[in-house]
C-alpha cells in the first residue's frame, strides 16, 4: 500500500455511528479534492472502535452517500476493527521505551486528585491527568492487574519530551507548530477493555494507509499534537496537515449529527441533486 513518492494521498476516516450530513460531505469533497486535483490517491477508512455505537446501517450509509455525491476512492475501505494487533503492536513499541504506564484512576479519582493539590493545569486538550498512578511502586501494579482492576495505558509525557523533544508540523492553513509534550499531559492511548484510543488508531493508520495529506475539521486541531508526537515516538512518517473551517447552520452553530435535516439521505429523499448538495457544502460544481 506504499504510494508513489510525491504522490498526495487523502483520506475520508468517518464513524459509522449516524448518518452522514453536509458537515462530512465538506469534508469528504475537502479530501477527495486535495487529492484529485493534485492526481493523488483518496483513501477511506471506518472509525469502527466503538463497537456499541457503530451500526452496519450507518456503514452502508456513509458509502451511499459518497457515491451519490460522486466521491469515489482507491483501494479496499481499512476498517479500524480490524486493525487490533497493529494497535497492540504499537502499544508494545511503547511500552518497549518505558512510554507507559497503568493508571486506574476513576473520573472522581482525578476529580478528588485536583481539588487536594489545588491545582488543575489545563492543556491544549483540556484537564490536564495529575498524574497520580505515574508513581505507583511495580508491587502495586502488579497487587491492582492480579486483582482484575479495570486500567488506562497512558502516554508518560515527562519521559516522551526526554525521547522526542518538542517536535513542529505544519498546517497549510495554520502554519507551523510546535508540541509541548508535558502541557498535553499524560494522554490515554488504551484501555483495558479498549485496545487503542483515537489518537493511537489514528496516527498507525495513517501510517499505514500511505496517507501523506491528513485534512480533517478545525476541532481536531489539538489533537494533532498527540499524533505529531506519537509519530515521533514510533518513528512513524510525517504527514501535512490541513485542518478546515467547519461547516456552521445558519445560525451559525455547529453542524451535528442528529441535526438530521441536514443529513445527506434526507436532502436526497426530499429531491436535491448530488450538485445541489454538494453547492450546500460549499463545493459549486466548476
Ligand atoms: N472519525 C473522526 C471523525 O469523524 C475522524 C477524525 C480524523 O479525520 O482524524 O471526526
Ligand atoms: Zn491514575
């Protein structure tokens, strides 16, 4: 699945968990034209983790939909369901480096922690985790796994600025940034019922998948930090990034996924062409 040198590869990477509406048919073009324009692959790939939330219906949906709007894309769709031992892979090469560690804290747990310590640093993704299991002794670990105790594998934040430093991306429409591995702080990459988080899934299967353009909303963009440093930390390749404007309703809100007016099934049961939707998107047909 290796792409040609220089050639632009995009990806589509939505969740079968609803249908898709104009928001991810911007996206979808958004991609799709990075990648046409430019003579480059356009890849799709189903968020399928969250296997309580995604529904086979949806799966169909999302293809429907792209069809329909005159999307199409290369090569077989990667379904992150099937990718559980690449995760365990990469958590391995983690762990390898002394990257991890098992934090059983509850939510109240690092409620409790930050109103004790009387302090509550925030990052780029929001609370920062104090950091309460980073100092469990190995006894301890060992006494909490034997006893079955449910865990989150977390990123050691100190020991992945002492690894990969403070290393930049670049975004066509943001420019250049810099992460701050510690102000991130400790992020959660897997969970004992979890095989991987978003972050992790995300930043292998791009990897994988060749992708050389990562486009995706502006909410996305400080999550890209994490990923910039995973790709350091597991000496993945590194993409560009561009991460767009969404698409807002007329009251300047938000597209969501239950604003089901807007979803592209409904819009073409009511008899909109693909070209009228696609307008609606923002991408008028040249
Ligand atoms: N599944 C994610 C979403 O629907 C995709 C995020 C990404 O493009 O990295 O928001
Ligand atoms: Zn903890």
């Amino acid at each position: 699945m290796q792409p040609m040198a220089d050639q632009v590869v995009t990806r589509f990477a939505p969740s079968p968990t609803g249908r898709l509406h104009l928001g991810h048919a911007y996206s979808a073009l958004f991609a799709w034209r990075a990648a046409r324009s430019a003579g480059g692959r356009f890849l799709l790939r189903l968020e399928d983790i969250d296997e309580a939330r995604c529904d086979p219906a949806f799966e169909q949906g999302i293809y429907d939909d792209l069809a329909w709007l005159g999307i199409d894309w290369d090569g077989p769709v990667l379904r992150q369901s099937e990718r559980s031992a690449a995760y365990r892979a990469g958590l391995d090469r983690l762990e390898a480096r002394g990257l991890l560690y098992p934090c059983y804290c509850s939510r109240k747990d690092i409620r409790a922690e930050v109103e004790r310590s009387g302090s509550a640093p925030h990052g780029p993704l929001g609370a920062v985790y104090p950091g309460t299991c980073r100092a469990l002794s190995l006894e301890e670990r060992a006494a909490r796994q034997a006893n079955g105790e449910a865990f989150a594998l977390r990123l050691n934040s100190r020991r992945a600025k002492a690894l990969a430093g403070a290393p930049d991306w670049s975004d066509r429409a943001h420019g250049t940034s810099k992460v701050d591995p510690v102000a991130l702080g400790d992020v959660v990459l897997a969970r004992k019922e979890t095989g991987t988080s978003y972050h992790l899934a995300v930043s292998l299967d791009d990897a994988y998948q060749g992708v050389t353009l990562v486009t995706r909303g502006e909410d996305l963009l400080e999550a890209t930090a994490v990923h910039r440093l995973l790709q350091a930390l597991l000496d993945l390749p590194v993409p560009e990034w561009h991460h767009h404007a969404l698409l807002t309703d007329d009251d300047g809100k938000r597209l969501a996924k239950r604003d089901d007016a807007r979803a592209i099934a409904t819009l073409r049961e009511a008899g909109h062409t693909p070209a009228e939707v696609r307008a609606m998107a923002g991408f008028a047909d040249a």
